[in-house]
C-alpha cells in the first residue's frame, strides 16, 4: 500500500504516464523534486518540442538526483508503455541500439519518472537518420577561459557565419559553454558534409581570431583558448538538448537566447525556476528557427578550398574507425616522443 500511494498517474499529451515518488528531490540545492521537473517541462512545452520532437535522444539518468550514481542509456527498457515511440541508432563501432523518439511531453515525462536529467538529442530525426538537419557548433572554453570570453567567441561564430548569408542561434550549454546552431535545408546533407563544413568553420575562426578560438583536437595543443568542436557534427553524435535541465546542483538549463541578450546572460542564472517566467516575459528566440533553414555550400566551398590546399582532415574520435585523408590519431607530443626513441 505504501508503495502505491508514492506514485501516480498523470494525463500528459493525451496519454497516462506513471510517476513513482513524484516527492524525490532530484535538484537538494534547488529543492526541485520530480514533480517539479515535469512541471519544468509543461511550462516550456512548445519550445522543447520545436528543438526535440521526432528525435532519438540519449538518457543521462540520475535515479536518486544530482549526486547520487548516473549512467547513459541508450536502449530504452523491454517493459515500457505501448505508445513509446522508438527507433533503431547506429553507434560509430557498427552496433546497433534501440533509442525513445521524442514525440510529445509524455515520452519527456516517462523519461523524468526514470530519472533522466540530461536529453542528449541526434542531429538528424528519426523519419530520415541518413540527413542531419542541423549544424552544431559547441564552444568549449579551456581552463581559465572566462564566459565573456566564450561570449566573444560566439559573435564571432555569428559574424562569420554572417559574411557567408548563413544565419544562426544559440543557446546556454547549460555549464560554461555556448552552442551555435544552424538549422539545415532538410534531406540535403549527410553527417559526414556536415561535420566538413563544421571543420572548416573552425579552422576559418582560428585564423581570424588564433589568440581567442582554436580548432585543435588535441587538448595539449588548445591553451588558453575556446575550442570550436566540430566533431559534435559526426555522425551519431548528440548534442545536449535545448530547454533541457542539466544534472547541475542548481538545476541549470541549457536555454536558447537571442543574440542581443547574449550580452548579459548568466548562464547560472538560467534554472528550471527562473526560465519558465523568462520565456513569458521574452517569448522562444528559436521560435522561427525551422522557418529560415540555411545552406552549408559556402562552408562546404571553404572545406574544399582547404583541401585543395594541401589540408588533411581534422582527427576524428577515438571511437571512430580510421578515415581517408585523416592525419595519424596521436597526439603531437607521443608522436615526437616516438620519433626520438626511433
């Protein structure tokens, strides 16, 4: 009996949804429990499935909140409701796994109830895998690197991107960085294009701005710098999701904004508790993103100039299997550490 009077049901999308402990405090700093974060998401409701529905995404749960022992599932559970929708993701070691597709706020909700406190979201929609649909550019600052600094680096992702008629959005990672997105044609560009253009927009920053921005994959070779991660573009690749609560002690959000705010966001600020009033007071700055989809031919243009050049491929992720043209995956230090013992 006990058991049963910690949980309910609640009508959400036109379906039942079971929640078990809707009392468990998920965010102790906060004091945001499960309930409160499915409530976080009805608030957000329309925004959240403009950026995630029709996706796979990827669970990162926290069964016992921020704290307590977390793990990444991709596989979505054999005893699940009859309408979960779901659908089949390739990894980059050729398995195969079966992922929840966002569809409406239940399938949000039912992933809430098994503790889910990050929805790491596909680049592509589960009716076309082959073609991603956006460009994500993840702005990762290095140690010391201030968030004004990643600012900085974001206006000029925008300012480039500009120059080439390519208009683009961007949102809080949640933490210290700042994602760049670019919403694509559809049906038009493979993971594979996309993360060429991504490197060539990378490379592109760091000859402009070599002191601030850094395309480099090896961490020795970053510095003081904001590392423009374009392998967030290869394929079977996530990205965290937009108005997507991170498993942060103070529940932080990574929420879009528009250009003009970016100015003066604090991204500690951004909360399951302070966003919902910030887009009734501000409106969704992504709302007219799947409207102005853009072409990557300018940049797809920059990746062939470079490669005509002389350029090898950017190193791919260790997970990866080799790819042509790409330099040897080692480090630069262990490949002079192996020629000096030869």
């Amino acid at each position: 009996m006990g058991a049963a009077k910690d949980s309910t049901e609640i009508e959400i999308s036109g379906r039942l949804v079971h929640v078990s402990s809707p009392q468990k405090v998920f965010f102790a700093k906060a004091a945001v429990t499960k309930a409160d974060l499915i409530a976080y998401y009805r608030s957000v409701e329309q925004p959240l499935m403009g950026a995630m529905r029709g996706r796979p995404v990827l669970l990162e749960r926290y069964p016992n909140g921020v704290g307590g022992k977390s793990f990444f599932q991709k596989r979505v559970p054999a005893t699940r409701p009859e309408w979960l929708a779901t659908t089949i993701v390739s990894t980059p070691n050729g398995t195969t796994s079966e992922a929840l597709v966002v569809e409406d706020l239940a399938h949000v909700a039912w992933a809430v109830n098994l503790g889910c406190l990050g929805f790491h979201v596909w680049p592509s929609r589960a009716a076309d895998p082959l073609h991603a649909d956006e460009l994500r550019l993840d702005l990762d600052p290095m140690p010391k690197v201030t968030f004004d600094e990643v600012r900085t680096a974001a206006a000029l992702v925008r300012e480039l991107l500009g120059e080439l008629g390519i208009r683009s959005w961007v949102k809080t990672s949640g933490s210290k960085g700042l994602h760049v997105y670019v919403p694509l044609t559809a049906g038009t560009w493979d993971s594979f294009e996309v993360r060429s253009a991504a490197v060539a927009c990378a490379r592109e920053l760091e000859r402009r701005e070599p002191g601030l921005i850094t395309a480099k994959w090896w961490k020795e070779e970053r510095g003081r710098r904001v590392f423009v991660d374009f392998n967030q573009n290869a394929p079977h690749k996530t990205m965290f999701g937009a108005w997507s609560a991170r498993p942060r002690v103070g529940a932080q959000v990574s929420t879009p904004v528009s250009w003009d705010d970016l100015a003066s966001v604090d991204p500690d600020e951004l909360t399951v508790l302070t966003v919902p009033e910030r887009i009734t007071s501000t409106g969704d700055p992504w709302s007219d993103r799947w409207e102005n989809r853009q072409s990557l031919a300018p940049l797809m243009e920059w990746h062939e100039r470079d490669m005509a050049a002389g350029l090898m491929d950017a190193p791919w992720p260790p997970v990866y299997p080799k790819m042509p043209n790409e330099p040897p995956r080692v480090a630069p230090s262990r490949a002079r550490d192996h020629r000096s013992d030869g």
